[in-house]
C-alpha cells in the first residue's frame, strides 16, 4: 500500500524540443504525489548544469504519461516545491534558441536559482554572472545581474555590466505571472526602471539602432522607464562625446560627434549635434543638426531633422559623388500644401566641381516669397 520507485539513468546526446546536451545523468525517487530529484547533472561544450530539489502534493497520484508535457502538467498543480539549479561555465550561444535577445552574443555565463512556494505561484531567487561577454566587436569584461520573483513581480536588484574600468547599471522591478507550464503574463500594472550609464562605449549603438554600422566614442545615459508594459512613460537624457560614427551601407564617416538628446515616451528631441567630415583633401565637412523623433510605444512613428550642411561629402563609390552646401530637411511628416509660410530649402542646382572632382550642389537660402498684387475689378 506504499509504493515507491527510483531511477538512475545515463544518456549521450540527450535532446528534447530541439535542444541538446553532451551528457545527462539523473538520479530520481518518487512516491504517490511526489517526486524527488536526488542529482540531475547535464554537460555541454565543457559547461555544467545540475539541479536538486523536491515536489509534493500533486492532484494525481501520478502521472498519466512519461513524456515531457504529461509530466509537467503532473507537477503543474503541486501544493509545494523547493529546489535549487546551478550552472558554471554554459556557453552563452546555446541561449539564443530559448531566449531570442540572447542571439548573436558569445562567452561563458554561471549562476543559481533557488525555488520555493509552488509550481503554480514559484517564488525564485537568481543571480548569474558572464566573463567575458561579447557581441559582435562589442566586448563586455563582465556582466552580472541577481534578484528574485514574488507574489507575482519580478525584481532586478542590479545588472551590471563592467568594461575598461567603467561600470553601468540597470535596476527596477516590473509585474509578470509565471506558472509552470504557463506563457509569461504581463498585467497592466506599474512598473519601474532606472538605467545609469556613465561614460558608456558608443560601440553599443548598432545593438539597438540597426541603421548605425559602426559606432565609436563615449556617451552618458540617464533614464527612468514607467507606466506599464503597454503604456510605457520614459523620462531621461543622453550626451555623446568624442564620437565617431558610420551609417549602415554608406561610406561617409562623422567624426568629432557631439550631440544631447531628451527622452520622452512620445518623443526623442536631438537639442543639438555637431560633427565634422575628414576628407582625403581640402577642409573637412560640418554637420550641424537638430531634430525631433516621434514614438508611439516606444516604436517608431516619424521624425523630421533639419541639418545644416557646410562642404559635406556624399560618395557611393563607382556610382556617385556630390558636395553639399546649405539647410536642408529630412523628414517623414508630410507637407501641407496650404501652409507654406516659406519655401524649403529649394536647391538651385548651381552644379559645380570641387578640386576632388565630386559635383558640388549649393541650395538657395529658404525665403518667402513676395505677396501678390489686389485684382482689379472690372468697371
């Protein structure tokens, strides 16, 4: 009238939803409405994962199949669990198939996670730690973050990530559900975040702007994000020093960068930005910018830049070369036809050659244009 089992097992090259380890060793013990995880220890390109721990108080006596759902609806309803996982060593690659903003990034994280409560209401404490970390050219020295999960929220006590002596940090707190079994669940209600970064690499640009191919310098970030995770409210500003940067498919380089921005939720104002052209020959370019992006949900909406360009330089090399002087207006607000207090910046195409051979484009200063005379009435 009392059963119980045991199972000690060995396998090569387990795998399981499209997921696969070198190794895997599992010493496991159960009774009615309870298993025990005695060891459970998987390896994997040099790194471990062990994992310890005990469920009691599932609704069925057991389960209803071996297979990996039918198990985990088995322990889904539990009354209790407690447990522990540990990792040393993981290759950060094989995270990117489970955690899609894990793709592309490269080096050896470790941590633990500890779980109490149950499966249906877990209550988890966390730390994990990466040295080193990369992304492309981008090299953290380390990054390290811990916190824990309860009563519904989850809360980043510190990520941390530390290169060439300088420190960044990210705090906050933010309300999921989690459940076994269950897809994360993001209610309506209030969250908060604080970002600092202080002398932070501009080489992290191209990790959120795609349209930026390299990036260089030094930049300064304050931000606080709140609202909720539909309706985010972020507040906070950005300088950047020294830069040097390169747009996505273009050959133009912009160096001596100095920019400072305000952020909002609904819009990104660039208060100013200043940079210069190194050229092969003659005196360098000048861009001069201000400007303003609307964002709906922090996406993009539109924007509308007006620079001033002095002796700069576009090349697309064996197609084109051109020389710009003048005011100009990018944008993706439409022109009213109705309001049209002065005209914009229209180029007179006075086309000329500059020494370097490129067609030099000079644009007219934007005037208004003169009134127009009364008609007369017929008599």
């Amino acid at each position: 009238g009392d059963p119980r089992w045991a199972l000690n097992a060995r396998a090569r090259r387990p795998g399981a939803g499209g997921h696969h380890a070198d190794s895997l060793a599992l010493d496991l013990a159960g009774a009615p409405s309870r298993l025990e995880v005695r060891d459970a220890r998987a390896m994997l390109d040099g790194g471990t994962l062990t994992a310890s721990g005990e469920v009691t108080g599932t609704a069925a006596p057991w389960p209803d199949t071996l297979t990996g759902a039918g198990l985990t609806r088995w322990v889904a309803d539990a009354s209790r669990w407690i447990g522990s996982v540990k990792a040393h060593r993981l290759p950060v690659e094989g995270l990117g198939v489970m955690i899609p903003a894990a793709r592309g990034w490269k080096g050896r994280a470790g941590g633990g996670l500890e779980s109490a409560g149950r499966p249906g209401a877990p209550e988890l404490v966390w730390r994990v730690e990466a040295q080193p970390l990369s992304w492309g050219d981008y090299r953290l020295d380390e990054a390290s973050a811990n916190g824990r999960y309860l009563e519904g929220r989850l809360e980043v006590s510190q990520l941390r990530m530390n290169r060439s002596g300088v420190a960044s940090s990210i705090t906050g707190s933010m309300p999921v559900r989690l459940a076994l079994g269950q897809p994360p669940d993001l209610p309506e209600q209030p969250m908060d975040w604080r970002v600092d970064l202080p002398d932070a690499d501009l080489a992290l640009l191209p990790l959120f702007v795609p349209q930026i191919g390299e990036a260089a310098g030094r930049f300064d970030l304050e931000a606080r994000l709140a609202g909720t995770a539909r309706h985010p409210k972020l507040a906070g500003t950005a300088r950047i020093r020294d830069g040097r940067v390169r747009l996505a498919g273009r050959d133009e380089v912009l160096e001596a960068l100095t920019a400072d921005l305000t952020l909002t939720d609904a819009l990104i104002t660039l208060n100013s930005l200043t940079a210069r052209q190194r050229k092969r020959q003659g005196a360098p370019g000048r861009v001069d910018a201000r400007g303003t992006v609307d964002l709906t949900g922090l996406a993009l909406k539109g924007y509308r830049f007006d620079l001033r360009l002095d002796d700069f330089t576009a090349v697309e090399a064996g197609v084109y070369g051109a020389v710009f002087d003048g005011t100009f207006t990018v944008t993706t607000r439409p022109v009213r036809p109705a309001a049209r207090p002065r005209r914009v910046a229209r180029a007179d195409r006075a086309r000329r050659r500059d020494p370097s051979g490129a067609r030099r484009t000079t644009a007219a200063p934007q005037t208004t244009p003169p009134p127009r005379a009364p008609k007369r009435r017929r008599p």
